[in-house]
C-alpha cells in the first residue's frame, strides 16, 4: 500500500472526530469521498509512493552542512573589486530599494558599504573566487558549485531557517529529510533514514536556538522524523537498556507490548500508535548498530589529521563531520550538521573568522574523504545557511562592535558530489552583492534540485493535508537549477 495513504486508512471515526476542526461535516464527506477510510482493515506498510522515482537518480544520500546564522556572502565567496572603492559611501537608495530591513537596523539614519575585512583569491582550475578565511574550501574549489544567487522572502531567523528546511515559514510543515525518508525510505534497516547533528561554534556563542521541528516529520507519519544524535556515550537518550535488563529480556517486552499496541491500533485506529511500535523496533536495533557507528577505532590517524584538531572532541562540528561520513557508508540517506554561530551582527572582524575556523578544514575534509572512497559521485553535500548579510555597516562603521544585518535578497551556498557540476559559479549579484542580476534561485529552486538529484520530480512527491497536495515546494512554482547540473 502507497504510505500517502497510510494515515487515512488507519484513521477510524473516533479518531477522526476528535481531530477534525470539522465535526461531523468533515466526517461525512471523507466518508463520502474515499469509504475506504473507515474500514478497519487497513495495515500500514512502507512501499515507495507511487510516481516518485521518475528521474534517474543521481545520489543516493545526502550529507547537508547547515551553517545557522547566516554566513556572510559578502565576506566569504561574493567577490565584487568595486567595494574597495565604496567602502564608507552610504549605499544608493536605487540599490537598497524599498524592501524589509530587520528592526535591528532599520532605524539607521545611513548604511555605509563596508567591503570585505579579508582578501579573496582565485582557486582551481575555473579560478573561482575563495576567502582566505575559507584555505581549507579553497583546495576543493574544482570539485563544489556555488551558487551565488539564493534568495528568501525571509529576514529573520526562525521563519526564515524553518522556510529553507520545511518548504514554508509556518511551522507544523514536514522536514527535507522527512519528505526524503517518506519518498524514498531507507538503505539500512538498523539505523534511521535520517538523522542530525548539532554542534555550536565559536563565532556568536550561544548561536540562534535551533527547535527539533526543524528537522520534525510535521504532517507526515512520525516514523520519518530525525532522530538527533547527542556527543558522548549516550548519543540516544534511554536507548540503552537499564540496570539488570538484558537483550533478551528486552525483545520479549517489546513483543508484549507490540501486541497491545496493535490491539488497540485495531480498536481506535490512531496511527500513531503504528508508528510507535515501529520507533520501539528501530530503538531495539539501533541499540547494536549506533554503538558501532560512534567508535571510531577502525579510523586511521591520517583521517583524523585531515578533520583536523577537533575531530576528537565529541560534538564538534569536525567530529560530526567524520560520523556524517560514517553514516553515509552505513546507508543513512540524509544526514544533516546544523553549526550555530554564524550571526555576526555585532564584532564580525573577530568573530567570522572563528566560525571559519571551525567548518573549513572539516567541510573540505568531507568532501576529499567521500571522493577517495569513491562515495561523492553518489553523495550530494550541501553548505549553506538561511539567509546572506548586508553589505552596508549594522554599527558606526569602522568600530569594532560593528557588523552585518540579516539579508535575504541574495546569498551563496555551495554544492558538491551527486549531480552537481565541479569547479563552476552560478548566479550573479550586483556590485554591491545586494541584488541578483542573473539566475535567481528561490529556495524552493533549491529544495527542487536537491529532490531531483535523488530521482524525485518534486511536482509528484505529496502528502494530502488540509485538503491541498502537500508537497515540499509548496503551491508556488519552483524550478530545477538545470543549469548547476552535470
């Protein structure tokens, strides 16, 4: 049985009257439209919905460096000469134009162009244009895309980093590796189809709050949910069996305990109660298969020196970039690495280039370490985060207390691996890195891409909810980046 689906057929009356803001007339009419609903029979199942795998897929996983904050484009991969020039003009009103600025800044009585505080240089063989804040990136410059011209309507940090990971600035909405564990299930009965990391930089420290309905199943079944891996010996709470309570024993109170779950499945027909038994199933062997993925004995001494210093140190973002290798040999289709601190409104010139600091010799390690096993060409990596930074000064220019405002008009990732062109720029930004002037890219653009390179038309992966064909990239048109692919 296709899993959309799944939720409507084990839904009975009760369960449906109590849930529904409609009553009875909700009732009657899903009684109406598909009777089916309501038979009592139904046995959910994990078959992949139909019309999905229509595109040849070109990765199989993917690995998504989220770098949360809003690194600044302007200062890491945007070269633009003329900001030398500019730097203390006041920025032109036909270049800021009438659009949102945050309360943070919108008062200031001038915005003066600051150009970058570090120099960039020319890297690989296509001469792409690099920070010398970002060495480590710049050795991998022939094997990523950037992507220069990703824009968002949204210019704060919760809507904007729940519309780029969920498809809408509303929350409730299913997760990209949710709609990815739904689509297209998973390679490895013994470990999730996704799961996530958190690490914490040392840029802004504490970094913005990341919420788990951020990488949260929303409307789709529970089971696709990410499961958060903690740093330390008990990287899943309560996964572990307690004091004087063997494996044995274990497995014959979960038989137990699934055979009441299913009588009551069958009585009240809450799927939720399916999903339980199937999260109970999951705990039960990732109790073998997580304490193997975190011991990182078999490792050799040159991996470690190329993650760098910190990847010994559990919950660094080096360490988790190591795990996120670890998983993708193991068959996890999406791992995602959220890294706070990237929010440099206050002291950037000090604190932009501890963030570096942190990702760059791990992200370019990650890619190397994929390409000599012979995983990049199936994995797609992703690094980026929710939004870019203005150009002009949040604070008097020249102060050291100073920095950049949220800006969602354009910024630049980039991609390697799956599907994804190596050694090229796509998009282009005015002088003043503000305004795109070629190849927009919308993140639902992006999300599109990204489901494309997995073999999925985003157009046909849905899920009913509140009466609309649910899907990823929401009702508004979204395009593949064709122009990014290989």
């Amino acid at each position: 049985m296709d899993p959309v689906f799944e939720y409507e057929r084990n839904v009975t009356r009760r369960t449906l009257l109590g849930r529904s803001a409609r009553g009875i007339g909700g009732a009657a009419l899903a009684s109406l439209l598909q009777p089916e609903l309501f038979n009592g029979s139904a046995q959910a199942e994990t078959t992949i919905p139909e019309g999905v795998k229509k595109i040849a897929p070109k990765a199989k996983r993917i690995i998504y460096l989220f770098q949360s904050g809003g690194p600044s484009h302007v200062d890491l991969f945007d070269y633009k000469p003329v900001l030398r020039k500019l730097h203390g003009s006041d920025l032109p009103d036909s270049v800021k134009g009438t659009q949102r600025v945050t309360g943070m800044t919108a008062r200031q009585k001038s915005f003066p162009v600051v150009a970058p505080f570090w120099e960039m240089k020319q890297c690989g063989e296509h001469q792409t244009w690099i920070s010398e804040r970002l060495p480590y990136t710049q050795t991998i410059a022939d094997d990523i895309t950037i992507v220069k011209s990703v824009h968002t309507e949204a210019i704060n940090h919760d809507p904007a980093i729940t519309f780029i990971n969920t498809g809408s600035q509303q929350i409730g909405h299913a997760s990209l590796g949710s709609w990815l564990s739904y689509g297209l299930g998973s390679e490895n009965e013994n470990l999730p189809a996704y799961m996530v990391m958190l690490s914490q930089g040392t840029g802004k420290n504490p970094g913005q709050p990341l919420f788990d309905r951020l990488w949260g199943s929303g409307f789709l079944p529970p089971s696709h949910q990410g499961v958060k891996l903690r740093p330390g010996s008990s990287p899943v709470l309560y996964l572990s069996n307690p004091a004087g309570i063997d494996r044995k024993q274990r497995r014959k109170l979960l038989d137990d305990l699934a055979t009441l779950n299913r009588g009551q499945a069958e009585e009240i027909g809450d799927p939720e109660i399916q999903a339980r038994i199937n999260s109970y199933e999951m705990a039960y062997r990732m109790q073998t298969s997580v304490p193997g993925l975190m011991d990182l004995s078999s490792e050799t001494e040159k991996t470690f020196e190329m993650y760098g210093p910190e990847v010994r140190k559990p919950g660094s973002f080096a360490a988790n970039c190591l795990l996120a290798r670890r998983m993708t040999e193991r068959g996890v289709r999406f791992v995602q690495l959220f890294h706070r601190g990237w929010d440099q409104h206050v002291s950037l010139k000090s604190q932009l280039p501890n963030q570096c600091l942190d990702v760059d010799q791990p992200s370019a390690a990650l890619v190397k370490d994929l390409k000599q096993r012979g995983l990049l060409d199936e994995t797609l990596v992703i690094w980026g985060g929710e939004f870019g930074r203005t150009v002009y000064s949040q604070g008097k220019i020249g102060s050291p207390s100073s920095g950049r405002d949220h800006h969602g008009r354009c910024f630049s990732i980039w991609m390697a691996g799956g599907g994804i062109k190596q050694g090229f720029e796509y998009g282009k930004t005015d002088d003043f890195c503000y305004n795109i002037v070629e190849n927009p890219v919308h993140i639902r653009d992006m999300n599109a891409t990204i489901l494309h390179c997995m073999g999925i038309d985003h157009r046909r992966l849905t899920y009913p909810y509140r009466g609309l064909d649910a899907k990823l990239t929401g009702v508004e048109e979204a395009h593949v980046v064709k122009g990014i692919l290989s």
